[in-house]
C-alpha cells in the first residue's frame, strides 16, 4: 500500500506538472522545445526523492488507488492522529542529502502541547501513508514555490523584453520619419500594441499576486495572449524592416541626386565667377561714367549759380520786381485729369491750357519769371531761392517778400506753413515750415556767425493785419485788446526812416524761439472764414515786419534793415466765392485793396509821375517796399485745376506786370 502510495502520487504530481526525463517538470501549457533556455516557462527541480521503502513486514499486499487516498483539503489541514508520547514523524521516506526537503516535526495544537495519546494504539500502515502523503505535499507545495519564482523571473524577462520592443519601436519610427504617408498608421498600431502590452502587464501583476488562488489555465491564457501580441510586433517589426530597406533605397537615390546637384552647383559657380569679372569691368565703367555725371553736375550746377548771381545783379541793377510762380498739388475732389497748368524744364516757364477751347497748342498761353516752382517743390526749395534775398536785411536793406493769388491756391502755406503751429517741433511740422519761420531762423544763425567779424544786432517784430481797410495788431495781449480794441484806430505815418503806424505794438527778440510764439500769437488772432472756394480763406492782408538794427564794434558802422513778410488776402470772384453778409463785404474790401495794387503797379510800370500808393490801406503801407529803395520778391500761387482757370490766368497776367515793373535799384540804409 506504501508503494501504491507513492506511485499514486508521483502519477498525481506528473500529469499536474509534467515529469520530464531527469527529473524536470514542465508547465503543462508550454510546448517543449530542445531549446529550453529559449523558453522561459519550463521549470526545472531536483530529482524528487523516492521515500524510504516501509518495513516489509507492514507492507500491506493490495496497492490502493490514488483515488482512494484523499489528501487533505487544504496543505496546512491537521491530520486527526491519535496521540503517541515521545514519537517524533519523521519523513524517513525523503532524501537526507535534500536540502529542499525539511523535515517535519511534531505538531503542536493550540497551546503548544505536544499532541501525545499513549492510551491509543495507531496503526503503522496510516502512519505511514501521512508521512508519505505530507512528503508529497512538501514537495508539491515547494514545486509550487519554484513555480511561482520562475513566473516571476518571467514577469521580469517579459517586462525587458517589452522595453526592448518599445526601443525597437523607437528605432524604427526615428528610420521611418521620412515615409509621412504610412508614418500616423503605424505609429497608431504600435500605441495600440504599447497600451495592450501595458495592460497584459498590469494583467501579469494581479495573477502574480493571485497566484495561489487561481488556476493554472488562467496563466496559460494569458501566456498564450502574450505570445499572440509577441507574434504581432514581430510581424510589424518585419513590416517595419521592410520599410527602411525602402527608404534606404530612397535614401540612396537622394544621395545620387545630391550629388548631380552638387555638380551643377559648381557648374554654375564657374557661370557666376565669369559673371562677376564682367560685372567688375561693368561697375568700373558705371564708377568712371558716374563720376563725370558728377562733375557735369557740378558744372552745371556752378553755371547755374553764377547764371542766377548774374541775373540777380541784372535785376538789382534794373530795379525789377522778382517773381516766383508756385503752383499747388491737385486736390483729391479735383483730380488730376484736370490739370491745365504745365511747366518747362528749365524751371522759368509756365504754360496754362484754356479748357474750354479743348487745350490745344494754339489755345495755350505762356509765362516767363523768375522761378517756376511745379506742384512736387518742397518749402526748402522754395527758401533757397529767396534765402539771399533775406540776408540783405541784415546788411541794411528793406526786404519785401509777399505771396499773391486766388484763395485756396496755397499763400498762407508757403507764409507760415502747416496749421498745427510753427513753434511744433514735430519732423511733420518743421518739413514744412514756411518762409516766415525759416527765414527768422537764417537771420538769426548768421547774426551768431557775424558776432566774430565784431557785429553786433538788434531785432524788434511787429504783426498787423488790414481787414476791411481797418489795421488791427495782431500782437496785443488778450487782456488788452478786449478793452482796447474796438476803439483803437491805426493810422499810417511818414518818417525819415519810412513809413509807420503809432500805437502798434512793437516786441523785441533775442532769440527764435521768442519770434516764433509771437507768431503763433499773431496767427491764432488772424480773421478767418469759411468760403465755398476755401473752408479757411484769410480774409485780411497780414505784414509781419522785423526791425534789424546793427552795429559794428571795428567799424563804427550801423545799419537798419527791415524784413517784411506778408501774406496778402485771397482774391476771389464774389459769384465763385459764395460771399454773403459780412463776407461779402470782406471780399469787396480785398478785390479794392488788390485793384488799387494793381494800379500802383501800372502806374510804376508806366513810370508815371503820380503814383496812387493811398488809395487803400495796403498799398499805403507798402509804400516803402514799392519805393526805389527795397528789394521786393513775390510769390504769386496758382490752382492747377480747370475750375480755377480765369483766377489762374488772372494771377498770372498780374505776376507779369509786377515783374516788369522797374523800380530802381535798393539802397543800403548805413550810417
């Protein structure tokens, strides 16, 4: 029956864990391979130790069944023996040179008392067959605990081999960058594979932890799962593979296409080295033709300043008025279809075309002056040309310059400048300063420079205007003129020095900066309205005069010079303009105050005796700039509009009896 026992149970422990030759015992779930490092779920056990044959004597003659033996429910269940004082179960039946195999002792129950019955007789066959039966637990049980470390050994070959394929999976997505269109599909697939692995993984944890309390068809599925998804990762690796031999080859082909475009390269290098000795050769040709432009230009440029210092002292010798015609940029609302104004090449000639008559060659009418300056003209080119002209003021002489034209055509602009105030210092506002403020600028500077040769000067400003034949003074404090104003009446006065008004207010300046808030006084109590021809038409003449007095250290010499700068109002058509009421009559009063400027015109043209200088307030007070002894500049500002042409024409037949009006040659105020 021992025997029987023993065969009983090592068939017991074979068909659970399958006995291999050598004593080996394999998973019943893992198929055999020769190669059994390969396989991580063989396991491998000492030879199990037969027990020790029992005494032939109690041997018993029928051989049970395993069947008939029932192991315990459960390994640590006590068997129910009778109690046998100083008897110690020892499983003689096990291998003493097994150091797997521990011994058992004597059981003890609850209290730690040995549990000993001398009163009752045990049989040795049952003694026999529980030491075999716990033999076999023993071995079962640390079968089941090399069971248990091989799974985890398993656990941890299949974790690196999961971070082996996840490198793997690294290498080839960085080699597969280049092949876009299969890229999302396969790098989605192998997410797909990373989260099922991780997933079986987690899956492996709890059957480890578990692994006492499940079956072992659990861990075969789960083994056989791994093996599926193992299966699947080396089909796509071999996908993968395939397609880097792909790009390899694709990779190639760029390098002999790189290799062709390197030689182009170099191909076209030799075509630009070439290029580039021609183009020297061509920049040396265009250094030496630019530098004769250059020195034309300086040519030119030198022969037209003597030309002009020639012309000038033609004119100072004659006397004449000079004249400078300046034409406006069209406006937005008149476009430029309209032009009828054209200019010449060499800046003194002027063409006006009739628009009714079509504007053909036979129906133009030309105008010759001094200077022509074209719609594109800045205000610093319009000051050279009468920057000289002001510097005599310095050097003793009465100085004139007046701009003259319809409303709208742009005086006050060329005068003053911009309506956001000369004293601004913003880049705007002083690009488009205008005569007045530039020319106190360059008085100034070059009284600074004059200082060294030992001069030295003196300046007082004063600012009227006449309005409706009434001279007002544009420089009277806010706080006076509300009680002063409206009862003050300027009259003209003749001197020995000229003429003058009593009572005006006369401001003395040190320095630019004071000059210029006196205009800006002055141009914020200007008269203004609103016509149809202009929204802010001036509607007075305004005289801005600048007393120069100085003296000369060395010399002993003085001098007294005065610079007037004046913006006469807008002459207007009363029908155009739209005048009513007041207005009205403020138009009535500039067309009578520019006729009878015209008539001293003619009449200093015609070189008649009697010259009509008191027929209105303007032409009595610039008595002395249209004497024998000032030199007198004009602007006259035309529209290029065709809407405007009759103003035009009229502006223009006037600056062309100003300029032939001789008035004979300035004279220099020195005492």
């Amino acid at each position: 029956m021992k025997s029987s026992s023993k065969r009983g149970y090592a068939a017991l422990a074979g068909s659970t864990f399958g006995m291999l030759p050598g004593g080996t015992f394999a998973h019943p779930i893992t198929p055999q391979k020769k190669n059994i490092a390969k396989g991580p779920f063989i396991l491998r056990a000492k030879p199990q130790c037969e027990p020790k044959p029992l005494n032939k004597r109690r041997r018993l003659s029928s051989s049970p069944s395993v069947e008939k033996i029932a192991p315990p429910a459960q390994p640590d269940a006590r068997v129910p023996l009778r109690r046998i004082e100083n008897t110690h179960l020892e499983s003689k039946g096990s291998c003493e040179n097994d150091e797997n195999v521990k011994r058992v002792s004597p059981r003890k129950d609850g209290d730690g008392e040995k549990i000993v019955d001398s009163k009752t007789y045990v049989r040795r066959d049952e003694i026999d067959t529980v030491k075999d039966h716990n033999v076999f637990l023993n071995n079962q049980l640390a079968t089941t605990n090399q069971y248990n470390v091989v799974l985890k050994n398993q656990n941890k070959s299949l974790k690196e081999e999961l971070a082996k394929l996840r490198t793997m999976v690294a290498q080839s997505s960085a080699k597969s960058m280049t092949q876009r269109t299969t890229r999302p599909a396969i790098e989605e697939a192998l997410r797909k594979q990373v989260v099922s692995l991780k997933e079986e993984v987690e899956g492996l944890k709890a059957t480890n932890q578990k692994l006492h309390m499940e079956k072992t068809t659990g861990v075969q599925a789960e083994l056989e799962a791994l093996k599926k998804s193992a299966a699947q990762i080396r089909t796509e690796n071999t996908i993968l593979k395939r397609n880097n031999t792909h790009l390899d080859q694709m990779f190639r082909q760029c390098k002999d296409d790189l290799f062709q475009a390197k030689k182009s390269q170099e191909s076209f290098n030799e075509m630009c080295q070439q290029l580039k000795g021609s183009l020297s050769s061509l920049e040396q040709t265009v250094q030496e033709k630019e530098k004769s432009l250059r020195q034309m230009d300086q040519l030119m440029k030198e022969s037209e300043q003597s030309r002009k210092y020639l012309h000038n002292s033609l004119l100072e010798l004659k006397g004449n008025i000079r004249v400078f015609c300046r034409v406006r940029p069209a406006l937005q609302k008149e476009g430029s279809d309209k032009n009828i104004v054209q200019w010449g090449q060499g800046g003194r000639t002027l063409e006006i075309a009739n628009p009714s008559k079509g504007g053909s060659e036979t129906n133009k009418t030309v105008f010759h002056f001094d200077g022509v300056l074209n719609p594109l003209a800045s205000q610093e080119d319009a000051f050279t040309d009468i920057s000289q002209l002001v510097q005599s003021a310095l050097d003793g002489y009465k100085v004139s310059v007046f701009a003259y034209g319809q409303t709208g055509s742009g005086k006050t602009y060329t005068m003053m400048g911009p309506d956001s105030g000369m004293s601004n210092t913003d880049l705007h506002s002083q690009v488009h300063r205008g005569m007045i403020p530039r020319a106190v600028e360059q008085i100034f500077c070059t009284q600074e420079d004059m200082k060294q040769s030992g001069w030295t000067f003196t300046f007082t400003a004063s600012f009227l205007e006449i309005y409706n034949e009434q001279i007002r003074d544009l420089l009277m404090k806010p706080s006076t003129k509300l009680t002063t104003d409206k009862e003050a009446k300027y009259e003209i006065k003749h001197s020995a020095d000229g003429v003058f008004v009593p009572g005006l207010t006369t401001v003395p300046c040190t320095d630019v900066t004071s000059v210029m808030q006196l205009l800006e006084r002055a141009n914020s109590n200007r008269s203004t309205a609103g016509t149809k021809c202009n929204e802010r038409s001036s509607r007075s003449h305004s005289i801005f005069t600048l007393t120069i007095n100085g003296h000369n250290e060395g010399t002993s010499i003085r001098t007294h010079g005065v610079l007037q700068l004046i913006d006469l109002a807008g002459s207007e058509r009363l029908k155009q303009s739209g005048a009513e009421g007041l207005q009205l009559k403020e138009a009535q009063h500039i067309n009578k105050s520019l006729s009878a400027l015209g008539d001293v015109i003619q009449a200093l043209g015609r070189k008649k005796a009697h010259v009509p200088f008191r027929n209105s307030k303007l032409t009595h007070y610039l008595q002395d700039c249209l004497g024998s002894s000032a030199k007198v500049l004009m602007f006259v500002n035309v529209s290029p509009s065709a809407d405007h042409y009759q103003e035009t024409l009229c502006s223009l037949q006037f600056a062309t009896k100003v300029n032939s009006c001789e008035i004979g040659r300035a004279r220099r105020s020195v005492s």
